[in-house]
C-alpha cells in the first residue's frame, strides 16, 4: 500500500495537496503523520524518509518521491482511471501551469497568509503584493469556471490535480476573511462542499499541537 508523510493538517499546505489528491480519489493509503518544528527525533524520522528533510513523502515499494506537485505527477501516471489530469491536451497544459504557479509563486499571500485552520477568521492588512495575489488566484478560478464550469465544479470541471494544488488557498481566504466574489465564488463554494476536503478541515481542527511561530499571525 502507499505510504504518505504528512506535517501537521492544522498548517501544512503542502501536505493537503497530495493527501487530498489521493483521498478525493480514494486511492488507499497509509498515513504518516509526524509533527512539524517540534524536536530532532521528529527531523530525524522525516530524514528516515525522504532525505530532503521535508513533507509530503509518497513511498510506494521502493519508489519515494518528495515534493507535493512531484507527488501529484507521479499519482497521475501510477493510478491514470484517476484522471488528475484533463485528458484533453490543451486543458491538460493548462491544468499543469496554473499548478506550477501556485507552486512557485504567491509568496506573498504565503507569507502574509499562512495557512492555520484554527486561527481565528479576520481579516488582516495586506501588502500591494499580496491583493495582487488574491486577485490572481481569483481570476484564475473564474477562469476556469469560464472555460470548463460546464463539465463540472472544479478547475477543469471534475477534480483533478490543479484542484489539489489550490485547496489551502480556500483555507487562507477562509480564516483571513478575504472575499471572493463573482465566478470565482463557484470554485471556492464547490471546494468547501468536497468530503476529502472536509475530512482534512475535521482532522486538522482535532489536533492540540500548536507551533507557536504560526499563532501570531
């Protein structure tokens, strides 16, 4: 069975996107959760299973991939009646570059915008750099709506692995307060209405480790 090292569902981002590919799908797993920014033994465990020191971690037999969209690539060719690609090439291109640019870009609302699903729900003050981002997300997702809103819900109309790229950006607008208005609205509706995406948000909230660094914000 495939094995998946997560951090903390309450903060990490990164580990929701694979965790929620795979369960959206519910393609069988075996969850390893250790805690995040907390003691060397828990370093050393996560160094046991990837030597980038960091999560998520796939491990099936003897393949271990590492990084989220890395992890969603490789679910895509392992488990293809998935589907986490569009099987039209063209969406399928863009599927992939909207998923790189939330991989790479955003830093600002990253930063600014950390994700913590017990903080409570306020809106802060926004750098010019930030809104940018909000606006970008959002004009990505009418877009999207634009394009494929007609097969179904999300980006590309049935889940797929862009999806599981933007889910904690739902969760950043979610306990920051930032609206999200017109087209937009649809996709953002539609993933807080997902089960996976559900049980994540449950999980996250049950958990009593709070890492000190992410509570002030």
């Amino acid at each position: 069975m495939l094995k998946l090292v997560i951090g903390n569902k309450n903060y990490s981002s990164w580990s929701m996107r694979p965790w929620l590919a795979l369960r959206a799908n519910e393609i069988p797993f075996e969850e390893i959760f250790i805690p995040l920014y907390t003691d060397q033994a828990d370093k050393d465990r996560i160094l046991s299973f990837s030597k980038a020191g960091k999560v998520p971690t796939l491990i099936d037999g003897d393949v271990t991939v590492w990084d989220s969209l890395a992890i969603i690539e490789y679910l895509a060719e392992r488990f293809p009646d998935a589907k986490l690609w569009p099987a039209d090439r063209a969406a399928r291109a863009h599927a992939r570059a909207i998923s790189a640019e939330m991989h790479s870009g955003f830093v600002a609302l990253r930063n600014e915008c950390g994700m913590n699903l017990h903080r409570p729900i306020r809106a802060v003050a926004l750098s010019d750099d930030a809104r940018a981002n909000v606006a970008r997300v959002q004009e990505i997702w009418a877009d999207c709506h634009a394009r494929y809103g007609k097969q179904g819900p999300f980006l590309f109309g049935a889940f797929s692995g862009a999806d599981a790229m933007y889910a904690p950006v739902v969760h950043r607008f979610r306990t920051y307060a930032i609206s999200v208005e017109g087209a937009a609205r649809h996709y953002y509706d539609a993933m807080l209405a997902l089960p996976a995406f559900q049980q994540w948000t449950r999980d996250g909230l049950a958990e009593a480790l709070l890492i000190d660094r992410f509570e002030h914000v």
